[in-house]
C-alpha cells in the first residue's frame, strides 16, 4: 500500500525515529511534521500537548497517511490513548517500545528514565516497564535543558558535553545499569551521555523498538509498500527551515531535502 508513514514530533528529536524506520523499511515514504515553533513540549500542560499533537496528526491525514507514529515521548503521554481510540488507522508511541528495549537490556532490572518534566511528571514510563517487570525500581529525571540544545544544533561540541555532565550529577549515587534516552531528542546526546555513565551502564533508546513496531503492524496489515522507485520523504516544520534543514541533512544523510513550512492555529 503505497500511502506515507505519518511521523510527528515536537522539533527534530523524532527523526532519530523516522531514521530507523527508514533503514528498516527503505521501501516506505515518510511525511513528518516537527513543531518546531512550539518546541520544547516539556514544559507545557498535557492538555497542551495533546491539542498540539492532535493538530499535527489531522494535518497528516488530510496527507492520507496508513499508519501514524508519535515520535516524542511527551506528546505519547499526552495523546497516544485518545489519538488510538478516534483515528481509523494505527497509531504507535514511543514509550512503551522504550520501556521494552530497556527491561530487555538490563540484567538488575534498575532502570533509569531521563525525559522532559512533562514525560517524567506523568510517570508513563514508570508505568510501562512496570507493566513489563513489576519488581523492577526506575530512577527518574527530568533534562529540561537538553531539547533546546538539540533544537539549536548545538548537540556536539564542549558547551553540550559540559552540560549534559552538569544535568546528569543529578543521580550521581543512583544505582542502575540501563538508562532509557526518554525523549527521541536525546540520542543526539547519547555520545556524552554515554560518557558520563561509563561502560557499566547500557545507554537505549526507543527509536529501533518503534521502528519495529511499525514494521510488525504493516505486515500483520499486509500494508507494505512497493514503490518502484525509492520514495521520495517530505518533511514539514512550524519553525525555522533552515536549521531544520542542516539537522536533517547532517542526521539522515540526504541531500536537498524535501521541506515545508507548516502553520497551526493559534487558538
């Protein structure tokens, strides 16, 4: 079925997501939609968040999308539940394949969530990897100061390593020996982070388990795509276009990108 794969997300953090979903399915096409201009959704009230992610999913419907992927961790807490009873195609969120990847790879079962405040303060991913081990103990904290890092392209040099160090002496003492990168935002620190933690602790993120996910529904579905040549990915920003377009360019290795600028009511 050759409709896109609808992927939404507050800024760039989700196309960490849409990456994976591209190496796993290269025969798909992806529309993504990056608030940008609203960024970052910590902060803001889940009923917030959840108006804003509604917004993005209809504007990828009138795209006649087969499958919708919430690629930000907030707006899964916010969304996911109301976005899966009302929309007649699938729906899929983050958070639970995150929580999956990290009962996976730890051994202790200690796990830690770093997330926005607003993910942190819904207590999804507490709950999810309970549902998977209930015996299991989850460290949590918020790194409100980690997307607008991201946002900025400014995730790779000393300023970024100083602070992501600075963020996570927070949990100095905490014991754990996998950490979930709670925010698709965050693997583009995961380098420092994985520094700061050194080599006793595995550093997952959601982005390969979602992909999955994906992957699984299409073929239950029989939805898969067979494009004769290779499709041909549009991205949408409410922000600014050429800093989504370096990100872009400099994280998913495409040449001249195909970008539109996307408005949202203000109300």
């Amino acid at each position: 079925m050759n409709a896109p794969i609808g992927v939404i997300d507050s800024g760039v953090g989700g196309l960490t997501v849409a990456k994976e979903i591209m190496k796993l399915l290269p025969n798909e096409q992806i529309y993504y939609i990056g608030d940008n201009a609203r960024c970052p959704y910590g902060p803001r009230s889940l009923q917030e968040v959840k108006k804003y992610t509604w917004q993005m999913a209809q504007a990828l419907m009138k795209k006649r999308i087969k499958m919708l992927v919430i690629a930000c961790n907030t707006a899964t807490a916010a969304a996911l539940n109301s976005l899966q009873r009302k929309l007649p195609i699938p729906v899929i969120g983050v958070i639970f394949p995150g929580a999956r990847a990290a009962v996976k790879n730890s051994s202790s079962k200690n796990i830690a969530v770093l997330g926005t405040l607003g993910t942190v303060q819904s207590g999804a991913y507490e709950k999810a990897v309970k549902s998977l081990v209930s015996s299991a103990h989850v460290v949590q904290l918020a790194c409100p100061r980690f997307v607008p890092l991201v946002e900025s392209d400014e995730y790779e040099g000393e300023f970024a390593r100083k602070m992501v160090q600075e963020t996570l002496s927070q949990i100095e003492g905490e014991t754990f020996d996998t950490a979930i990168l709670g925010c698709t935002h965050y693997p583009l620190l995961q380098g420092f982070i994985e520094e700061v933690f050194g080599e006793g602790v595995q550093v997952v993120s959601s982005a390969q388990e979602t992909a999955k996910d994906v992957e699984r529904h299409l073929r239950f579905a029989q939805k898969f795509a067979d494009w004769k040549r290779p499709p041909v990915h549009h991205f949408y920003t409410s922000g600014s276009l050429p800093i989504f377009q370096t990100i872009i360019e400099k994280w998913l290795k495409i040449e001249e990108p195909v970008i539109h600028s996307i408005r949202f009511p203000k109300t």
